[in-house]
C-alpha cells in the first residue's frame, strides 16, 4: 500500500448528502479510514489556465453523524494537478457542462489518477455504452424520429421512454399502445430539450425488481435488488423503489463476463449496471451507487475493493 494520498472528490454540496445511502460518503469514509487526505470541490468551482487546473477547495473531515457528517477546512486553491487521485462523482444530467468537467480533467490524468478515466467517461454515457452489447439488451431504440417511436411502439405495444442524459428515473414514462398520453409525451421532451430519447421494450421483469450490480475494474463484486413502488414502473431508489437483498445469476455473471473486459480497458474501474430479468439495461459510470445497500445485505465493502485497486493504480 503507498502513504498516504491526497485525494480531490468531484461532488455534488456536501450538504446534500444522504450519509445511510451515498455511495460517495462510503467511499470517502474507506479513504479517510486509510489516513488519505480528502478535499471536496464543484464542478462550478474549476478553473483551467493552460495546463493548469485548479479547483476551490475544501479539505474535509467527515463524520457518520446526521446532520453532522462534515467539517471543513478554509477554502483553498486547489492545485488538482499536484493530487494523487480525483474521484469524479458530480450526478448528472450529463449535459455539457459535465461534458466540459471530463475535458478539464483530461488535462491532469493519468498523472493524477482521475476515476472514472473522463475520456472514457465523456464517450460512455451509460444509456449509449450499452448499445455496444445489443445481444444482452431487450429491443431498444434511440432516436429523434417521432415516427420511428411510433413504429417501435406499434411493434411491441407496451414500452418505457426515457430521456438518454437523465438520472435517478426522472422523465421516464411506460406508454402502453392505448395510452392518450403518448404524443404528449414526445412534445413536452422535444419542446425543452434538442436530445433525442431512447425506448425500450416494457420487461414485465421489473415487477420482480430491477438489479444494481456493482463492477470493480471490470469484476462483479455484489449485487443489490430494487423494486418499485406499487403504481409505478420506475425502480430507482430516489424515487420510492425498494432494496433488497440479492445474489447474482448464471445469466448475469455471463453479462460481467461479456462487459468487464470492455470496461477494465477503458479504465472504468467503479461501474454499476441495471439488469431487468435476462437483459442488460443500462451501463452506469458518472456516479453509479449502491454500495451502502450492498453492505447492509451482504456485509460487503466494495469501497475496500475501490480503494485496493486505486491505490495499487497509484
């Protein structure tokens, strides 16, 4: 193990954070646990002048204490450039400014490892990453072609719509063939945003939950099962669906093995993918979570396997 690192997280305000259920929290108290040093940064506080990236900064020391999980240091000029590891784990929408956050940091990486690697993550939004592997999806289209949606929606009768950059099962709607609401739903998306949709086959699977499985470096390392909320088709976590515990199958382990090397390669080291019965759903590398739900089923740390991997990469 090397000394200790000095580690910059990329986050969202520190004060928004669900300390029983973010997956940055988890990683942050492993690498303070470890003696590394930890500051915390916005996007909206970069700077690039030249070759030169700084963020202002806080050094912090944390706590799982509601309502007192952080205390800060004075703000700083950070210097990202001389840090050992920056986490990039800002949630989305992956819109342009965090397009343009995975450009500035291209500046400091690999010297300063940035994980995810941000080249890999600017080419990889998780709702296109999977469209390289459409033998494990169910039938899915994106486009901007109204008629093309209607076709598809002709073809299988009962589908999800969800806008490609979003997260947390904002803006995602199941439309079966008979729902008035259809074409109400095309304008209120194309009226406000120029991204096309993707739409996939309703898998009446979801009822039985939709499962987070967690990667390290390419490895399944465990498994949480979401299931929504009675009267909504979406399994997301911040909006009601339900974790429980869960283990991976035959079927699933096959899709870690097809996925793992692509993602060991590009130096996506902490991913979390959505599978829906048989079929891969979603591949998630901005700010995929789930490891503090993983832990109170399985007693696993993934955080522990997260930091073993940083730092012998450093």
């Amino acid at each position: 193990m090397p000394g200790a690192l000095k580690v910059a997280v990329q986050m969202d305000p520190m004060e928004t954070v669900k300390i029983d259920a973010d997956s940055t929290f988890a990683l942050m108290l492993e690498a303070q646990s470890r003696g590394h040093q930890l500051w915390h940064y916005e996007v909206r506080h970069m700077a690039l002048r030249g070759q030169r990236l700084t963020a202002r900064a806080n050094s912090v020391v944390l706590r799982r204490e509601v309502g007192n999980h952080f205390t800060f240091g004075p703000t700083e000029l950070l210097d990202l450039g001389t840090m050992d590891v920056v986490l990039m784990r800002q949630d989305p929408p992956f819109d342009m400014a965090y397009i343009t956050a995975t450009h500035m940091l291209e500046h400091i990486h690999p010297k300063t490892l940035v994980v995810n690697d941000p080249a890999a993550v600017r080419n990889a939004p998780e709702k296109l990453l999977v469209a390289h592997f459409p033998d494990l999806m169910p039938p899915t289209l994106i486009t901007w072609d109204r008629a093309a949606i209607a076709e598809f929606r002709a073809e299988f009768r009962d589908i999800i719509i969800k806008p490609l950059f979003g997260n947390g099962g904002i803006g995602v709607f199941r439309v079966r063939e008979d729902d008035e609401n259809f074409g109400s739903i095309l304008d209120s998306h194309f009226s406000r945003t120029t991204e096309p949709l993707m739409i996939q086959r309703y898998e009446a699977a979801v009822r039985q939950g939709d499962k987070r499985i967690i990667l390290v470096d390419g490895e399944p390392m465990g498994a949480v099962n979401r299931i929504p909320a009675k009267g909504d088709a979406r399994s997301n976590m911040h909006v009601g669906g339900r974790p429980e515990k869960s283990t991976l199958t035959a079927r699933e382990h096959d899709i870690c093995a097809a996925i793992g090397p692509y993602l060991r390669e590009r130096g996506l080291l902490f991913v979390g993918i959505d599978v829906i019965g048989d079929y891969l759903t979603e591949i998630n590398v901005t700010s995929p979570t789930g490891l503090q739900e993983i832990t109170r089923f399985d007693g696993i740390k993934i955080e522990e396997t997260v930091w073993d991997k940083i730092e012998a990469k450093v």
